[in-house]
C-alpha cells in the first residue's frame, strides 16, 4: 500500500461522529479519485507552498477589481517562478507532460479560479495551439510562453457582434507581396476582438483568428496568426492597435478581459501559424500536404484541450462546493424531536438536495480521469505519428463526447453551487462562506470556449450520422464505443422497463439498458422530426432548428449522462475492493438521479407504464441516500482540498462551525464599531430619545 502520510490528517471534532461510520479510508479514496500518487503529491505540495506564501494570503476585505488584477497577475508570475513544471516535464512523454500540467492548473484553480483562467489560456492554450497550428518558426514563441514563461499570450476569437457564429467574423489580414507582411483590420467596432482574457491590461502577444485574405482579393476564411500587442518591457500597446478592458464583470475578477482594435496594423508573414496552410512571399495562397493523422491530431488537440481543461477544473468547484455544504450539514443543527435538535443531514430532503451532487462530484472526476488518458492517448499517437486505426472517426467521436460532456459538468457545477449555497442557508450567503465566489467564478464556463446550448449541438450532428448508418445496417462509426450499440438500436427499442423492486434498480445493468434506451427513443424522435421539417419544405437549417427543443438537446444530454455512466463505471470495477461498496452507491445514486429527469420521456416512448416505474425509481434514491449519511462526510474529505485551499468559514474540517464563524466575524475590520461616515448618517436634529 502506498504511504499517504504526506496528506494531513483531519483535527478530531464534532464530525467524528459521521466520520466514524464510514465504510473506507478517504485517504485512499481520495487517491483513487486522483488516480496517480504522483500527481496527488504534486497538487498537495502546490498547495502547500501557495499557503506558505503572503502573496496567497486571503483577503479579509474584497480587494478592488483592479487590485484583484494586480494580485492575480502577480500570483501566477509567482507560479512560474516556483516552477512546478521542471525542464524534466518538457522531456517526459506527451502524455505525461499534459497530466502534469494539468495538475498544476487543476491545484491553482481550486485556489484562485482567475489565476489558473490567466494561465489555461495565456500559456497552455496558446502554446497548445502554436505546436498544433504552428511551424519551426513558431517555436521560439511556444519556448516564450510555455517553457521559459517570458511572455503572456491571449487568444483574440470572439467579436462585438459575433461569438459562436465564428465563420462570420470579420477582422481581415490582408496579404501585401510588397513589404511581405499581413495588413490586419478592423473594418467598424462591431468586428473589435472582445472578451479576450489577459488582453485588457497585461497580455504581450495575442493568438489572432481573422480571415486571410490575398492580393488576388481571395478570401481563404479563419486562420491563426501571432500578433505582438505590448511592448513586454513597458506594457505599452504598439501604434497602430486600439484596446481596452471590458471593465467590471459578476465573476473571475482577476481576469483582464479586453477588446482590441486592428488600424491597418502589420505584422510579419511570419506570424501566420502555417502548419495547413501557407501565403508564398509572393502572395500565394498554398494547401500544405504534411502528414493528414498529424493534422487530425493536431485538430482535435486544438478543438478539445481547453474543454477538458474547463471539465477537470469544473470537479474541483463541485467537490468543493459540496463539501462546504455536506460539512456544514452535518454540524448544523435545526429542529427535532423532543427539545433534541439534529444536524440537517438527518433530514431526508436535506439528503436529496445534496447527495446527488455529491454523487455527481464523485463519477464526473472518475470520468473526467479516464477520459483524459483515452484522449491523451489518442493525441499522443497521432502527434508521434503512430498509425491509428480509424483516426479521423476517433477525432469525431471524441468531439463528439467533449462537445456534450463540457455542457453536462458545467450546468450541473453550476447547478450545484446554487444548492450548495442555498442548503447553508443565510451563513452560505456569507463571502467568506466561499460558496458565492466558487459559483461566480465558475458561471462563465457554460459560456466560454463554446456557448454549451451551440457546442452541444454539434455532438448531436455526430450522433444522428452514426443513427443514419445503423439505420441503413452499415457499421457504426465509434471507435472508442461509445455507440456500437447503436447497431442494436431496433432490438433495443423494444425494451421496457424492467424490475419490481428497488434493487433490481440499483444496478449498472438497469442504468446502462435504460440509458441505450433513452438514446435509441430520443435519436428516433430527433430524426424524425427533422425528416417531417424537412418533408413540409424546411431548409436543413430550419428543420435542424425545429428539432432542438425536447430533442436534440435531450438527446446530448443524455448521451452524456451515459458517457459518464459508462466510463465511471469501467474504472470503478478496477479500484481497489475496500472503496467499492461506497463508489457503487455513489454510482447508482448519481444514475437514478439523472434518469429520474428523463421519466416524461421513458414514458413517451412507451419504455415506462403504470405507476411502478417512477415509485421505484425515486424509492431506491432515497433508499441511496438513507445508505449514504454514514459515509459522505468522508466521501466529501476525500473530495475536498487543504483547509486553506477550501477557505470557508462553514466548511472547515474540523467542523467547529460557530467557532470558525465567531473568528471570521471578530477578525474581520469593521465588525465591530462605529461607522466611519457616522457623522453623515445623523441628523442635525437628532436628539437622544
Ligand atoms: C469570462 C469570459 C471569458 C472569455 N474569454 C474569451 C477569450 O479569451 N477569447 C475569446 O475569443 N473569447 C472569449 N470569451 C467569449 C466567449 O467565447 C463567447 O462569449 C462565446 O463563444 C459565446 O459567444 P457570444 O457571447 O457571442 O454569444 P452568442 O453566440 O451571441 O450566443 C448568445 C446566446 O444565443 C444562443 N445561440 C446562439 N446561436 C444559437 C443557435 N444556433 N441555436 C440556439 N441558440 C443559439 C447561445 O446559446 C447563447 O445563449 C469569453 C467570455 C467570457 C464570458
């Protein structure tokens, strides 16, 4: 068994009591929720280092939103220089190397969500994009930016006026033969770059998509070029560029958001990152015929490395927000029997508000683990240029899954901020209850890299095609599987529902039919509707837009409860057997729950009858969550980070509530005292009554 004593133990308390009934050691669940004692040491030794730092401190007062800048700029030049990456990283394989970073970025999030934004897309995805869409020539940049950490990077894509419709962006870089530079502009403040994180204040140079144009007056569509913003010396922005900062924002202060304004603003030929396509000196637009598995690869590094990204740091807000919850739940005491009051977490409804979050918070990280490496894996072949079976149908499944998956954790994250908060009642409503900020900082990623009601519908275009294909008996294009049984899809149509009691339910059978059949009913129902839309004469773009609501966005989501479901489940059955019970119930629980939301259609579709169906369903949750109490203060140990890190007043380990409240309040400037503007709150005339 593996040493574990470099995690700190939790101080003895008034959670004892829950802590004691539990059925395994959070310690090993929590490295098995990591999956690599390497990595779970490098997050605690971040972690650790960071609360040894003032520059981490926690701020009594909120600072300004400028000082929030300040603070989180210099924070991460702090990170750099503790370099938790070593040249060794640089030298380890593809998908060491990503893991590792990804730790650090997942350990900093969890901290301060703004520094790990800061970094995610000014250094990694930046880098990740210059390697992939990038040459020979641009590698003294990826060395800049990733390696040696000299310069900060933002990625400029979104426009005034257009964000998810990126096609019709209109930013220009025009060609001129003559200087052998591209003209880049704006053609009105409609076309500025806007929202582009690091670009309002700090950021050197910026990652620009805009359409490629050549002297014959071509328009060769999106393409990504390098382009120098501020002299790194001076921060002062090159002539030529107009840029501001999006100003206040209702999360994620620390970030710079800011818009830019190209006026005929050049920059050398150079700085088109050329990999698939190049212009000639002389202004010749060329196709380049490097290896296609290369480009694949490279594509579906570019398209799904930030969004994974944004999926592992969505485990962390969820795992925090719950254990905050969860504690407080547990040392919270309200009503009773008998003048004797008991915690909240005797109460069924409290129950059913948080353990399916919590359950939610255990298999999204399980999934979100074993996906990474399936990934990984992929990008690192095709990077090294190892033959891949099937390549280009992986890229488009694994697509595909990002393209659901990121909307599912991202909603149910936010989702499970909302009742976090609102089941710590007003004390949740605390700032320093940490329970506001986790839910504001975490808000925009259902937004940003693709607005999830948009991105989703693109792992529905993928699902529809292999629909089509089983539906014409010709194979199924699923490489990673996740749709084989689609093949089957007329056999599983006829399924009903099947068991009598609740532990014919709590079973990954039961969870898996069901979910095939969910996906078969609702790809039935979204294809058909389209194919009636396009019978009465609708363009695809119509009859698509009609089959949106009850459809195809059900049909995404379920698609990806399923893919978390049958992922989750494949690596608990490999964990070891102490922690199984407990991950099993946890997996029922976060299956039911989610299938619970999907009663209207199993019913629809005939798949449900009478009234058993709904009874039993809803019995074993709360049956689920009856056999949970004992062990999800635990559970929640094993997700939650340091003391420090959680930083909240309602969710500190030792679970001292109103201790940890008292000190919060007495520590606090102006707690106590008069006013410093008293003098303007009385009036002249007020006299003592
Ligand atoms: C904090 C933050 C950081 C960001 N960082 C960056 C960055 O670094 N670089 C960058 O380039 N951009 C960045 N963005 C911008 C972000 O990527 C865009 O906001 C996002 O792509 C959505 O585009 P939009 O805002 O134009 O929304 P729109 O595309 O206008 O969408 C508005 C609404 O309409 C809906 N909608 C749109 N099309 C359809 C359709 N076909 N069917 C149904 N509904 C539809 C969407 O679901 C959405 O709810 C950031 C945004 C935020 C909030």
């Amino acid at each position: 068994m593996e040493d574990l004593s470099f995690i700190p133990d939790i101080s003895s308390g008034p959670l004892d009591v829950y802590r004691k009934s539990a059925s395994f050691d959070w310690k090993r669940l929590k490295l098995a929720l990591e999956g690599d004692i390497e990595l779970l040491k490098l997050k605690y030794k971040i972690w650790h280092t960071l609360e040894n730092d003032p520059l981490f401190a926690h701020n009594r007062v909120t600072p300004t939103v400028d000082e929030q800048k300040r603070i989180t700029q210099l924070q991460l030049k702090r990170i750099n220089e503790y370099k938790f990456h070593t040249k060794e990283t640089f030298r380890s394989s593809y998908t060491k190397r990503t893991r590792t970073l990804m730790t650090i970025n997942e350990a900093v999030q969890s901290l301060n969500p703004s520094v790990s934004v800061k970094m995610a897309i000014g250094i990694y995805l930046v880098s990740n994009a210059l390697l992939s869409l990038g040459t020979e020539r641009h590698l003294k940049f990826y060395e800049a930016i990733i390696v040696n950490r000299e310069i900060l990077a933002s990625m400029s894509l979104t426009e005034i006026a257009h964000g998810s419709d990126a096609k019709l962006m209109r930013t220009t870089a025009t060609y001129d033969a003559r200087t052998r530079q591209f003209v880049v502009h704006t053609p009105d403040f409609a076309a500025a770059k806007c929202w582009v994180g690091n670009l309002g204040k700090t950021c050197t140079h910026t990652l620009l998509f805009a359409q490629l144009i050549t002297p014959d007056g071509t328009n060769h569509g999106l393409h990504g070029f390098i382009v120098p913003i501020r002299d790194p010396k001076t921060l002062e922005t090159y002539p030529g560029l107009i840029v501001g900062d999006m100003g206040e924002k209702i999360g994620v202060h620390g970030i710079d958001n800011g818009f830019v304004m190209f006026n005929q603003y050049r920059i050398p030929r150079e700085s088109l990152l050329n990999r698939t396509a190049d212009v000639t000196e002389d202004g010749v637009y060329e196709s380049s015929f490097s290896d296609p598995s290369k480009i694949l690869g490279a594509a579906l590094e570019n398209l799904s490395a930030g969004r994974v990204g944004i999926m592992q740091e969505s485990c962390h807000s969820i795992s925090s927000a719950v254990a905050i919850a969860v504690r407080y739940a547990a040392s919270r005491k309200q009503f009773g029997e008998r003048d004797a009051e008991i915690p909240l977490i005797e109460y069924e409804l409290h129950q059913w508000r948080l353990f399916g979050y919590v359950a939610a918070a255990v298999v999204f990280r399980v999934y979100v683990e074993s996906f990474t490496r399936v990934y990984l894996g992929f990008v690192e072949k095709s990077n090294a240029g190892i033959r891949v079976d099937n390549l280009s149908e992986a890229v488009s499944e694994i697509h595909a899954m990002v393209s659901c998956s990121k909307p599912l954790l991202t909603w149910t994250v936010l989702q499970a901020a909302q009742q976090c908060r609102e089941a710590c009642g007003g004390h949740g409503f605390l700032k320093c209850a940490n329970l506001g900020d986790i839910r504001s900082n975490h808000e925009p990623t259902v937004t940003y890299e693709g607005d999830n009601n948009v991105l989703s519908q693109q792992a529905g275009n993928w699902l529809l095609r292999q629909y089509a294909s089983a539906r014409a008996q010709a194979a199924v294009d699923s490489p990673i599987g996740t749709v084989t049984f689609l093949a089957d899809h007329a056999r599983i149509l006829q399924q009903l529902f099947h068991g009598t009691e609740t532990r014919h339910l709590k079973t990954a059978e039961f969870i898996t039919s069901t979910y095939k059949w969910l996906i078969c009913w609702l790809l039935q129902q979204t294809h058909d509707k389209y194919e009636s839309e396009m019978a009465s004469g609708q363009s695809k773009f119509q009859a698509k837009t009609k089959s949106q609501v009850y459809r195809w966005k059900s049909l995404t989501t379920v698609y990806a409860e399923y893919l978390v479901v049958i992922f989750s489940l494949e690596s608990i059955e490999k964990k070891e057997k102490e922690l199984q019970p407990v991950l099993y119930k946890l997996f029922y629980l976060y299956g039911l729950w989610s299938l619970d939301k999907h009663l209207v259609e199993m019913y629809q579709g005939g798949y449900a009858r009478g009234e058993a169906p709904t009874r039993l369903i809803r019995a074993a949750i709360l049956e689920l969550c009856a056999e949970l109490k004992g062990e999800i203060v635990s559970v929640v140990d094993a997700l939650a980070p340091t003391d420090f890190v959680l930083n909240s007043v309602l969710g500190r380990s030792d679970g001292n509530l109103y201790q940890n409240i008292e000190q919060a309040l007495f520590n606090a400037p102006d707690t106590i005292g008069r006013a410093k503007w008293w003098r303007q709150a009385v009036t002249k005339t007020t006299s003592k009554l």
